[in-house]
C-alpha cells in the first residue's frame, strides 16, 4: 500500500533510519554506480548534472519531480534528467532498496552521435521498459566487480538507444560539429581546473564561443550550466577524498571550496544530503553485510 501523506511529511515523521545505507560500486570514467537502502527519509530536495538511472530492487521508492509525486515499485525503472529537481524517501512501510546508475551525458551524446540533436529526454520519471532494463541489469546486477571496457561501452550504447527511442518529443535541430567540438573543449578545461575559479573570459578563449553561446550549446549537450558542471567536478573530489579518510574540512579546501559550509551547501544541492550523513551512510555500508 502506497501511504496518502503528503510528500514532505513522511519525511518528517520518519526521518533517517539507523540502517540506512549507500554502497558504491567501481566505477568507470562517466559511470557510478550505487545501490542504496533507506527506511524512511532518504534525500533533501537536489540536482545533478548526471542522468540518474536504475530499478526499484524491493519496496516503494517515492520522490517529487517536475511539480508531481512519483512511486517506482519493484521491478520498475527510474530515469532523472540532468539537472532537474528532486528528492527522496520511502512511499510505504519497510522502506526501499534500489540500484542506480549515474552517467554524464557526454557518453549518451558520444554513443548516439551529435546529429541526434540534443539530450534524449524521457518525460514520465517511472517507468517498466524491458529494452532498458536489460541494458541497465548489464552493468547494476554485479557491482562487487570493476566494468570490462568493452561491456560498459556496449551498456552506454543499449542505454542511449533505449533512452532516445523512449524520447516522444519531435524532431530536433542538430548541434553542428564546431559547437559540439566547442562544448568539448570547455568540458576538458573545466575538468582541469575544477579546483579554482574560472573565468568566462577564459572559456571564450578556449572556446571561440561568447558565453552565453557557450551556456546555451553547453546545456543542450550535457543537460548542464558550466558553472554547475565546475561545482559538480568539485564535489566529486571532495567524496574522494571523504572517503579516503580525509577531514570534511581539508576536502572542502583542497576541492575547491571557499571553506566547509561552502561545500556544505552545494553538496546538499548536489546530493540531497549533508556531507556528514553521505559519509555515515557510506560507512555503513562497509560495515553491514546486507550490503555486501
């Protein structure tokens, strides 16, 4: 039975679980993968500049997207634009237990070309699609194991194509080669300087492109703003050194951040959870064998 209060409130009566947890898998350049359990509420309100895909493995996982709520059950798929608003919790008793992929959208453009125009975009966030979920089950049924190149590759293709075919929306007009070559080049250099402050100045010069050209052709290709994309890069740095044992605050410093509440409040952003309830929940998996 999927509870009738209203989103927000069983987040509040539950609150976090003492047996929650998140658990993550190798990874591979432009793939995470995860597999969570939360007993009640799971995340604040968020957006990342990934696709967030993966299943329901048990239970009702419930969260509020594009002004609705939305309950994935067993069995059933969720897909998450880049960018787009939301959060987490569980919909019934028992909470809920799922697998996810997060796969930056250069991939998706890369495997499906760039006369495909932009971001294929699926509107309803649940759904049941077998072509998808075999895609998906290729790369989130072992996670114990790092990706083979090869079959990642394969999955990034069958994921895209599965996401492209279940795009409704009409034809669209292709980004020419000298865009996409342009957004490529400020990716890279975002990646390289992702631990200081850039200037558009700089982008332009690296770019040929003003900058609101920039920002326009730039969220088309990966579903992001470059200054969203530079924090995100950030906040990646800052998990890695979280989970190498380094203090909240020198992972702040050393990624980029003015100072620990200045990560604070883009992680939360970013992820829906403190960095300190991320880092509790991340232990908790090495240490629970349920997680194994």
């Amino acid at each position: 039975m999927l509870s009738p209060v209203t989103p927000g409130r069983l987040e509040r009566s539950c609150g976090s679980s003492p047996n929650d947890w998140i658990r993550f898998a190798p990874s591979r350049p432009g793939l995470e993968r995860i597999e969570a359990v939360f007993g009640g509420y799971a995340f604040d309100p968020h957006r990342h500049d990934t696709y967030a895909i993966g299943y329901t493995v048990n239970g009702v996982q419930s969260f509020d997207y594009r002004g609705a709520r939305c309950d994935s059950t067993t069995g059933q798929i969720v897909v998450l634009h880049p960018d787009e608003v939301h959060d987490g919790r569980a919909g019934a008793s028992g909470g809920f237990r799922y697998r996810l992929l997060y796969i930056e959208p250069r991939l998706i453009r890369n495997a499906l070309g760039h006369e495909t125009g932009p971001l294929p975009f699926v509107r309803s966030p649940v759904v049941r699609n077998a072509r998808l979920m075999t895609a998906l089950r290729s790369v989130l049924d072992d996670l114990d194991h790092e990706l083979d190149e090869l079959a990642s590759e394969g999955a990034v293709l069958a994921i895209a194509e599965a996401l492209h075919a279940l795009d409704t929306s009409i034809a669209k007009k292709p980004l020419s080669a000298t865009c996409a070559m342009s957004v490529e080049r400020a990716r890279q250099f975002l990646d390289a300087h992702c631990d200081r402050v850039v200037a558009s100045a700089e982008l332009e010069a690296v770019t040929g492109l003003d900058r609101y050209m920039l920002a326009r052709h730039f969220r088309a290709t990966l579903g992001t703003s470059p200054y969203r994309y530079l924090t995100l890069r950030r906040l990646d740095k800052a998990r890695s050194m979280m989970r190498a044992g380094h203090s909240l605050a020198s992972s702040a410093l050393d990624s980029g951040f003015s100072d620990q509440s200045h990560m604070t409040r883009q992680f939360k952003q970013a992820y829906g959870l403190s960095p300190s309830r991320w880092r509790a929940t991340w232990q908790a998996a090495t240490r629970d064998p349920a997680a194994q």
